[in-house]
C-alpha cells in the first residue's frame, strides 16, 4: 500500500502529549498502525509518554534533536532512528536551530 503524504492534510496539534510549542503531522491512521510524516520547529518537542499498547520508530530525515528514552538521552541527527519499545516512556526534543523533520511508525501490539 502507498501512503502519499502529500495528500494528507496537516494537522498542527498543540503541546502534543504535554511537549512545548506544536507538532505538523500528516498522519496515515488504520487499526493497526500510525505512521506520520511530522515536524518540530526549533524548542518544539512531544511531550514524556508511555506506550503502554505500541512501539514507535523514529526515523530522522533532517535537523538535530534528542529523545530520552527510560531516562537515557539519546543525541539525534539527519539518517537516525530512535526505537521505542513498547511499554517505554520517551519524549522528543528539538533542540537544534532548524526545523526536525521525521517519519513516525506506531504499530499497536497486543
């Protein structure tokens, strides 16, 4: 199945999960997966949460940023990908000088 994000709309969501600033996101939803193509502008960030029914994958496609992951900081940058497992708790920080752009991959799991 292709996903063409350009025909999605963007929906800008304000202090996501408690983060600072907004998310842009074009979210491809079914009962078994998000996947967004999203964006953080510099100080923006997701904020700490659980993912007590999914993983998520975080592949990043330009800017800088961090993740902390069950309290560990993980630096990330352009061709990185963070890998949340599920029952972890993480956030997503930008906190470079650009835009963060990433691909997001949130299969649930029983």
């Amino acid at each position: 199945m292709k996903i063409e994000f350009d025909k999605i709309e963007t929906s800008v969501i304000k202090n996501f999960k408690g983060g600072e600033k907004q998310i842009e996101a074009k979210m491809f939803v079914d009962e078994r997966n998000r996947i967004m193509n999203a964006k953080l502008e510099p100080g923006a960030s997701i904020g700490v949460h659980t993912h007590d029914t999914s993983s998520e994958i975080i592949f990043i496609v330009k800017g800088t940023g961090k993740a902390i992951c069950e309290s560990i900081e993980e630096p990330l940058k352009a061709g990185d990908c963070h890998y949340c497992l599920k029952g972890q708790t993480h956030t997503l920080i930008n906190n470079g000088t650009e835009d963060l752009l990433f691909l997001a991959v949130v299969p649930q799991q029983a």
